[in-house]
C-alpha cells in the first residue's frame, strides 16, 4: 500500500509508579508537554467510575501542539487507591488534517497494564486514512452538538457511556483541522474542568430540560452519522481552513451552507457572513461567495452583479480590502443583458459607493453595445459616457436619446466627420439654443448641407431658420457645393434670399444654370427672380451678362404669369412703382427706362429680349411720347417725371 494511506499515530502509557506517570511512550515528548500529559491522564476530580468504565480526554499540548487523545481506567489493583491507566494516542497535524473519520482512534485503545509485557505499547502504531469506525445515534448527536456550539449542558443520564463518546468522537470528526486542534472535552463529568473545555455536564436534572432545535444541528448530525463524505464536509473543510478555532463559527458555517443550496443566492446571506467574520477571517467563504475564486473549486453559488454591487455599497470597506481590483474585474466579464439593471443599481448607490463608481464604470463601458444603450431601463449617465468614450456607439438610435447640452458637447470632440453629421443632423431636429448655435461657426459648411434637407422636408425648427437668416453670408461660400437645383432654392429661402452689398451673384447665378435641369418649375422661378433681384440691388449695368442670361427666361415667365406666388411678391419688392393699370412686364421695362434717363447704355441687355418695338422705344426711353413729354418738361420743370 501507499505510505500515504496511512498515518502514524505516536502512543503513550501513563499509570502508577512512585506516583502518576509517564511509563512507556513512541515519542519523545518536553517536559511541559509531558507534565500536561500526566496532569490530564490522571484521574479527573469527581469523575465517578467502577472497573469496567473508562472516559476519553481530548486536549491540544501546549509546546508540540501535537493532539493527545486519552483513554483511562481505574487500576484497583496498584497499591495506592485512586490509581489509573491512561492510555495516549499523540496526533500530529498531518492526522488532524488528513484523518477523515476520528472514531476509528476509538478501537485503537487498549487497558494497559501490560505496557511492560507488551512492547507494542512502545513504539507508533498505523491507521489507514480511509478507515471508519462505529456510528453514533443521531438523537446522541444531537445533543452533542448543541451542547459544544449553543451552550446547552449535556445530560450525562440520556445515553449510555459507548454512545456518548462515539458521539463525541463523530462531532469532533467533523470539524475541520484547525478547529479539532482546539476541541477539548472530557466524555464524563468532572468536578474541575479542562481550559477551553468544549461541553459541560449537567449536574442535575432541569425542571423543564431545553430543546434545541437548530436546523443547523439537524444537518450536522445527518452529516456527522454519515458512512460517506458529505457535501457539508467538504463545505465545513474548504471554508473553515481560514476561520480562527471558535466554535461559534461552526453554526455559522453550517447556516451558511444550508443557506447557499439554491441556484440563486440570497445578498443578505453574504451579508451575514461578512458581520460574522471580521477581515482576515473566512476569506476563502467570502471570495467565493464574491465569485472572486475558480468555479470549479468554489462550493456556494456566487452572487449576482447587481446584488454585489448593494453589498459593496452596504459593507464596502469590509467587502474590499485588497480585492477591490478583483472585484472591480468581475464587472468585466458580465453579459451586456445584464448591463441596464447593473448600471441602474450602481446608480442607485453612487453616493455609497463613491470613487468606485468611475471604476465600475471604466469596466462596464467596454461591454457596451447599441441595444443595451437604448434598452429602456438604461441610466443615462451611462449612456451618456458610453458614447463620448466609444465613438462606435454613436448611432441614430442612440444619439437621439442624449440631451441637448451633451449632443452639443458630443459635436465638439473629434468623433469623425460621419459621427460629427449625425450628431449635428440631430441637433439640427431640435429647436436652436445659444450652445448649439455657436456650432454653427464650428460646422458651418455640415450644418448648412444637412440644414437645408431639413428645411426643404419642412423638418427645420423655426428657431434654426432664424439662427441662418442672423448671419446669412457665411453660409454663401458653400452654395457651390449643393448638387440640385431644388435644393439651391431651399438654401435661398433657409438664408432669406439675402440680399447685400457683397452678394455673390456670379456664384449665384452660376449655380443656377449648373442645377437647372434639376430644379423643377417653381424652384427656377423662384431662383431667377432671387438672381435677378441681386442685380437690381448690385447695379443692371454691373451685372450685364447675369442680365443677358436670365433676362428671357424671366420675361417669358411674367408673360405668362407661370411665376410662383412667393417669385412674384419678390420681384414686386424690386421693381418700381406702378400704378393699378400697370402689369410686371410694364413694370421691368420701366425698371430699364430708369437706367436710360440716367444715361446708363443697357441696349446690349435689352437685345437678348424679345421685345416689340414699342416696349424696345419705351424700355430705352426712346418711344414718341417721350418727346412731348421731354418739351413739356422743359416749359414747366416741375412736373415731376415717371
């Protein structure tokens, strides 16, 4: 077999000789171990045996801290009365540790006596790890159990000897290493009791005997009769290797255990545990109930994100430490479904939870995509960030969710011009405020494009339009860049046909006849008489070949009366009085006639226009009538002229 199936167990024999004391032993043990040894070997006071009893004493020695697991009997047949035999079974670590089932030490005890005869008594004796001893009544127990981890006195009447120890012994199997090293007890009552002394007896009978009626203590005792190792073994084993030896942990543990069965698990359940164990203690129970150890190793469910984030708002000091990164680094891996609840609880807790909310977030933000950002229970800080950090994330979706000021903060990063239209075009759908006018200076030429398909689709706030018709002119320099003429004619009306001394008519008209054949009637009516407009205001003579150009076109239209209503209302504005009688070609013509008494030569203008000859003497103030009226001005001056 394998050396490491099986433990050595040192052994020692104590009886009279000359007084109570060591006779033989496998180990060679200090002084004040063996001083302690021949102190709790002897007999206890006021124990009560006859010659066919014997009690256990267990009791951890204080220099080797070795384990020592006494049996005694009384010797009646020594010569001084009130001597025993005692014989000791010494445990190290690695039996405490590796040993699973304690009450097969129980048949290693023998009477002895003989221990000068029988040479085995003398020397380490081997026991297979895997070996297991006699069971305990559960009902026994029971009462052990309560008795060591409530307090509760054992009544030394409600079971015999034999099962009372093996009881005892099953209980003490149970624990995990650290805690047996402390187990002190003594399996008959005694007048004087052992230091740490696990249970007491009770000295008479209750009135009315206490039950204990723990569910803890129900699962212990199902476990401690148990011919197999148990899930609560392994469970008591893993979490207490790092609990301080107090048997009040025990009933924690097991309540703990009890309470971590279920799928999900309980925040309040980690809760508990973190206020009965202080920092440094039953750190592995609690990284695995943080899910901050393997899965394959951890025993208990881990909680939630969202619950792990109100215990850390809860306890967070306590629940930190030195595995704030750790925790922190959990938030990495959950799933984006779990992103809007997470979000809202940390939102929930922000003010609890502090400098750790930026953490959180620094680790949430990467797992974002675009369905979680628009989910309906999303915090908007969340969204909010997620977008200024992840320019990827910008989409029409969920742009359009953030407010005003953070649109007009999101068009002032570099985002990339994509990005940059689409956050601008959604501004541009909302109405104008001083922040988001002021981007005009920054975007002017994206602005301006996107602006006049909102405006053409009738989609442009008026508060827009008038944020375009303030300043006008620094929009011009982008006309060039418009494709069809039905847009130019938009762009016209977005700025307010603005007519200036620096209007740009060649641009103007250029554009015009580069989009003709895209503009549908009412646009080219609309924009010829825009042209023309800016003509009349810059001067016909300065504007000559504009004039050439547009001039039929536009006559042709007032021939017609194929102009639009709003052409028609403009051009009223620019050409000169007229009385009731008098129609818009009368009216143009008129305009010419002016330039003429001025002497301004517009002949090369007029001649492009199919005028008759009539209109053509008029036009050019040449017709008869003027004559007579020129002699009749000059005899009565003032008359004044058309």
């Amino acid at each position: 077999m394998k050396s490491d199936e099986f433990n050595r167990v040192d052994q020692a024999v104590f009886g009279y000789s000359n007084g109570h004391r060591e006779l033989a032993s496998s180990i060679s043990l200090s002084p004040v171990d063996t001083y302690e040894l021949a102190a709790a070997s002897d007999l206890a006071p006021g124990v009560q045996l006859d010659s066919h009893q014997s009690y256990l004493t267990g009791l951890t020695l204080p220099e080797s801290k070795k384990y020592a697991l006494i049996r005694t009997w009384l010797a009646p047949e020594m010569p001084r009365p009130g001597c025993v035999w005692s014989h000791v079974l010494i445990l190290d670590r690695q039996v405490l540790s590796t040993q699973a089932d304690l009450t097969v030490l129980n048949r290693m005890f023998r009477r002895p006596a003989e221990y000068q005869q029988d040479a085995s008594l003398s020397i380490s004796v081997s026991v297979s790890r895997r070996a297991k001893g006699l069971s305990a009544r559960e009902a026994v127990i029971e009462q052990v159990l309560a008795a060591c981890y409530s307090a509760v006195r054992l009544n030394p009447d409600a079971s015999s000897d034999h099962e009372r120890e093996n009881a005892i012994l099953a209980v003490w199997s149970q624990q995990w290493p650290r805690l047996r090293t402390t187990f002190v007890f003594r399996s008959m009552f005694s007048s004087t009791d052992l230091k740490g002394q696990a249970f007491l007896f009770q000295t008479s009978t209750p009135k009315s005997p206490r039950l204990v009626e723990n569910r803890w203590i129900e699962a212990a005792a199902i476990d401690a009769t148990s011919e197999s190792i148990t899930p609560l073994r392994r469970f008591l084993w893993r979490y207490g290797k790092d609990i301080d030896a107090n048997r009040r942990s025990f009933p924690v543990l097991v309540t703990t255990y009890l309470d971590t069965r279920g799928a999900n698990l309980d925040p309040e359940v980690v809760a508990n545990v973190f206020e009965q164990f202080q920092a440094g203690q039953a750190d592995t129970l609690k990284r695995d109930l943080l899910g901050l150890s393997q899965s394959k190793l951890s025993l208990v469910p881990a909680l939630t994100t969202v619950d792990l984030i109100t215990l850390i708002a809860n306890l967070k000091s306590e629940v930190l430490g030195s595995t704030e990164d750790e925790i922190v680094g959990l938030f990495t891996a959950i799933r984006p479904m779990e992103l809007p609840e997470t979000v809202r609880e940390i939102n929930l807790f922000r003010e609890k939870l502090g400098p750790l909310v930026e953490k959180f977030q620094n680790a949430l933000i990467p797992l974002a995509t675009e369905e979680c950002l628009v989910h309906p229970d999303i915090s908007h800080w969340f969204l909010s960030e997620s977008l200024f950090r992840r320019e990827e994330l910008i989409t029409e979706r969920t742009a359009s969710l953030l407010f005003q000021d953070e649109l007009v903060g999101l068009a002032r990063t570099d985002i990339g011009p994509d990005k940059t239209k689409l956050v601008l075009g959604l501004l541009l759908q909302r109405d104008c405020s001083r922040e988001a006018e002021q981007l005009l200076d920054l975007h002017a030429g994206t602005m301006f494009d996107h602006s006049v398909k909102l405006h053409q689709a009738a989609n442009l706030p008026k508060s827009w339009v008038d944020a375009f018709r303030r300043n006008p002119l620094r929009f011009i320099p982008f006309i060039e860049d418009l494709e069809t003429g039905d847009i130019l004619a938009c762009a016209a009306d977005l700025l307010g046909y603005p007519i200036g001394t620096d209007a740009d008519v060649v641009l103007w008209h250029s554009q015009l006849r580069a989009t003709w054949s895209t503009a549908n009637a009412t646009s080219q009516g609309i924009l010829v008489v825009y042209i023309f407009a800016l003509c009349v205001r810059a001067g016909l003579a300065d504007n000559r070949r504009v004039l050439r150009d547009l001039l039929p076109e536009l006559r042709k239209r007032i021939l017609k009366n194929s102009l639009p209503s709003s052409a028609k209302n403009m051009l009223d504005r620019w050409l000169p009085e007229h009385r009731d009688s008098w129609d818009l070609n009368r009216r143009l013509l008129k305009l010419f006639r002016r330039d003429f008494k001025r002497g301004i030569d517009l002949t090369d203008i007029l001649d492009v226009v199919d005028l008759t000859d009539e209109e053509y003497a008029y036009a050019t103030n040449q017709d008869p009538d003027n004559l007579v009226r020129s002699v009749f001005r000059a005899m009565m001056p003032w008359i004044p002229w058309d």
